[in-house]
C-alpha cells in the first residue's frame, strides 16, 4: 500500500494547511508563498495536497460524501437504506429527486472547490517555478490540469452552473459563475493540455501507483465528451478509446479479483483513488487516507456468509445503499460479475434496516483485516476507489461504433469490445446491438456510479421515475432534476455582479 501517492501526501502534510471553510479560499504552502518563486519541493507539495481530495470523497467537511454512493442513489440499482428515510436526509432525498437549496450535497461542493482551487495552486507554481527541470513541470502541470478537470466535472455534472476561477482570489473571493456549456469548454481545454504530447505516461509503473496518466484524461474525457453529448468530438474520442487498446497496456482481469487487496492497480486499472487505513477521526473533517465506504454500505451486525460468493470475509457496517431485489436479475446464469458485485445474506444473519432487501453492494464491502487503523476505525478501510477501469474503455468505443455512429480507424470493432468484456464474465456472445451495449454497461459496473449518469445522457430516464411505497420510493425525474439545487448558503455569501444564482427549478 505504500505507493508513491503517500510520499506526495506526506509532502503535502508538512507545507499545506487544511482547506477553510470558505469553498474559494485555500492557503499557500509555507515554502512558496502566493507568487512566489516555487522549488521542485514546494510545487510536489501543492501537488500532494491536491491529490489528496480524491481521499476525501467518503468522509470530509464532517459529511458522508461518495460520490460513487450519491450516483448509485439517484439510479435504478440501489435504495438509500440507513435507519429511516431520516438517517442521513439529504442522502434520501437525493434518492428521491427532492433536494433544495437548504439541503442538498453542501460537503461535495466544498470538497471539489477545495480541488479545484490546490488544483490552482498547483498550476501558479509551476509558471513561478525556479530550478525545476522541463520533464518533470510538463508532467505536474498535466497532472495539475487532469485533477482540475477530474474534480471540476463532478461539480459540472451535479451543479452545472458554477462558479469557476484559475487564479487566486482575492476578498470578498468570488468568482463568475458560468453555464454549464461554458464549464464543458473549461473542462475541454484541461483534458486536451493533459493528453496532448507526452507530458504523462500512458500508464504508470508501479512505483508511480496512484499518478495520473494520459489513458486517465483519455477516459475522463470521453466522460466528458459522451455527458455533453457533443457529436463533434465523438471521433476523438473513439481514437483516444483505441490509442488504449492498441496499446496493449491494459488487459482485463479476473472480474472478482480486481475488488480485493491484491487487485489494486491491476492490470485492467487506468486510474484508482489510493486509499490507506489510516489517519481520519470524527473531529477532523479535512485530514487522513482512509475511506468510509465500507462501512456505510455493508449490512448491519452481519455475522453471515455470502450466498452468492460463499465468502464469510465480509464484517457489518451500517446498511446502508442496499441493492434492489430486481438488480440481480439483470445477470445472466454463468456472469461471475453477480457474485463479485452483488452479496445476498439470509435473513436472521444481520440486523434489517430501512428499505431492505437482503442484498448489499460486494465491490466496496467491508472486509476482514482490510482496516488496522488504530482509532476510528469506521472512517478507514483501505479498499481502493476504482475510478477508471479499462472495460469503460472497450464499452465506450462499441457505443461510439454503434450507437453514435463512429468508424474506428484501426480495425477495433463493437463486437471485439462486447465480446471481450462478456468473454472474462464466462457468459457467450451476443450480437453488438445497442440494447445490448447499455446492459452490458450496467452489469459491468454496477456500484460504480455510472449507470444514473449513463440514464441521463442516453435519455432513458423514464425508468427512474416510479412509486414504490413497499420501500418508500415516491420519485419523479424530469429536466429541471438533472441539476442539484446550489446550497443557500453559498447564494448568501454573494452579492452583486458575482451573486449566484439557483438553478432552474428550484
């Protein structure tokens, strides 16, 4: 677990100040001050702090923050689950379309603020840089423009209209807010700089575990591009898509594999949130390693095997996020992806809470032995985020062929991809149709946080809309849902040419 990210952290602990509460504001390190002339040091220190943000989406700002989670929530997969529908209201509300501005997901737009603004820092000192030779700042400066856009597009995806700034500010430190299409332009201009030339690696060592690399801003971008919808750059896309494949960096691995300890940085990773057991409490909102997804989405007092996996490594948390009882049918007989994504316990063997189903999500579940933490340990399981995996790559480029009409250039077809994916789930050969595409998807990565995303984007939104009153769910999606409301409390602070305004709907 200690890869080279935990140097840059601990670079980061020792010259940067935790993130105030003001979203805009951020403090300099104590060896470069704003402006001033930056050592190879103090840029690795800006670096390492903003790095560390992708830490924090679990548990900072004194909320419960996964992004993964937030996105399954809002999808046909999951259910909030907790104690009631009032543990954690704005979590269940999230679930059911029904935010406003004075509860809504406040602690992720300060997280990604904060990400945005070290992401700043980063980018200052490397143009105020002295000593530092021209490799190694081409590299910080796209890692730095990756991290921007990486953390800015969550904020874009949930906010859409934001306030957006690249240098420091000054007081009252506001900043323009921009409409969305103006953020996908920003968010455009930080990929490309990552991608263009051979500034990153297309896949790192493993001593560079955890840094970005050009395949990382290739997927972010087809993120992006594919959220956008944004026809012009399909073909890019698809290129970046094959540039990956036919490079033969990245391979698919055994499905089940790739969740465990040992499946970190596997072979099919292009990009993974490096997570260490250690270092988060209750009264520090803005420090530590570890990650609180485990424990919030594992069954409650649970002391029962898996049905599906058989595996009895799996300890209790909180109960949240269980799976849907429909989800799992969306498997065919044979896909090893069921056992491996979803966990099945017998009634009896945890304690029942909102919303249950028996079913709870596998891939981030708590796990045996994968928490040493000497105090709290809740906040600090090691399981590592997966935030880009290649099968996204070969997924994307057979929807790009059939569904949006790209031809690749390289002989890579959709077929290829969809039977490569389906190939290392053992289940056979379908034809590449784009029905089958979109379900595939959805096997691949449930948990992940990708299918309500892929919903909006394709416009098959209508499944989302539904009354369920068994399990509480009464939820209607139309546009005016597919941004969050901005917190009240920001719209507050603003005043004049910079005061913020709420988006539509709300």
């Amino acid at each position: 677990m200690n890869k080279y990210i935990k140097t840059l952290f601990f670079a980061a602990l020792i010259g940067f100040t935790s993130c105030s509460d003001d979203f805009l504001t951020v403090e300099p390190t104590s060896s470069q001050e704003a402006g001033g002339d930056a050592t190879d040091g103090a840029i690795l220190s800006n670096l390492g702090a903003a790095y560390q943000i992708l830490l924090f989406d679990s548990y900072a700002d004194f909320q419960y923050n996964s992004v993964t989670l937030m996105s399954d929530l809002m999808s046909d997969d999951i259910y909030k689950g907790g104690g009631s529908a009032g543990d954690q209201q704005v979590l269940y509300n999230m679930s059911q379309y029904n935010l406003n501005g004075d509860l809504t997901a406040s602690g992720l737009w300060n997280i990604y603020f904060a990400g945005l603004s070290r992401c700043n820092g980063v980018i200052i000192a490397c143009e105020n840089a002295i000593g530092v030779n021209e490799e190694s700042l081409n590299q910080y400066k796209a890692e730095a423009h990756f991290l921007r856009a990486y953390y800015v597009h969550w904020l874009w995806k949930f906010w859409g209209n934001i306030p957006y700034f690249e240098e420091e500010l000054e007081a009252p430190y506001f900043a323009p807010q921009l409409t969305a299409d103006q953020i996908y332009a920003e968010l455009i201009e930080d990929v490309d700089f990552a991608i263009a030339g051979d500034k990153l690696p297309l896949q790192t060592t493993a001593s560079n575990d955890g840094r970005a690399t050009k395949a990382a801003a290739m997927m972010l971008k087809a993120r992006i591009v594919m959220y956008q919808k944004d026809q012009s750059k399909y073909a890019e896309v698809l290129a970046d898509m094959e540039a990956i494949y036919n490079s033969s960096e990245f391979q698919l691995e055994d499905y089940a594999s790739i969740w465990d300890r040992s499946g970190e940085f596997g072979s099919g990773s292009i990009f993974e949130a490096n997570h260490l057991a250690e270092g988060k409490d209750w009264g520090a909102a803005w420090t530590g390693y570890g990650t609180n997804l485990p424990t919030f989405i594992s069954p409650n007092e649970l002391g029962g095997t898996d049905l599906l996996s058989g595996s009895t490594d799996y300890q209790g948390g909180w109960g949240f996020a269980p799976v849907r009882s429909e989800t799992p049918g969306i498997f065919e007989d044979g896909d090893t992806r069921l056992a491996a994504s979803v966990n099945q316990f017998e009634d009896g063997t945890y304690t029942a809470r909102f919303q249950n189903t028996g079913y709870f999500m596998a891939k981030y579940a708590a796990r045996k032995e994968y928490n040493d933490a000497p105090y709290t340990g809740d906040l600090n399981y090691e399981n590592n985020v997966r935030i880009f995996r290649y099968a996204e790559t070969l997924l994307n480029a057979a929807e790009l062929i059939v569904i949006h009409g790209q031809a690749a250039t390289t002989g890579l077809t959709a077929e290829i991809c969809l039977d490569a994916v389906r190939a290392r789930a053992g289940v056979a050969s379908i034809p590449a149709t784009a029905e089958n595409i979109k379900l595939e998807r959805r096997r691949e990565f449930i948990g992940e946080g990708m299918r309500y995303w892929d919903l909006v984007r394709w416009g098959d939104t209508n499944v989302l809309t539904e009354s369920n009153p068994d399990f509480s769910s009464e939820r209607t999606w139309d546009e005016t849902r597919k941004y969050f409301p901005i917190p009240q409390s920001e719209i507050d602070k603003t005043y004049g040419e910079y005061k913020l305004v709420q988006n539509s709907g709300y």
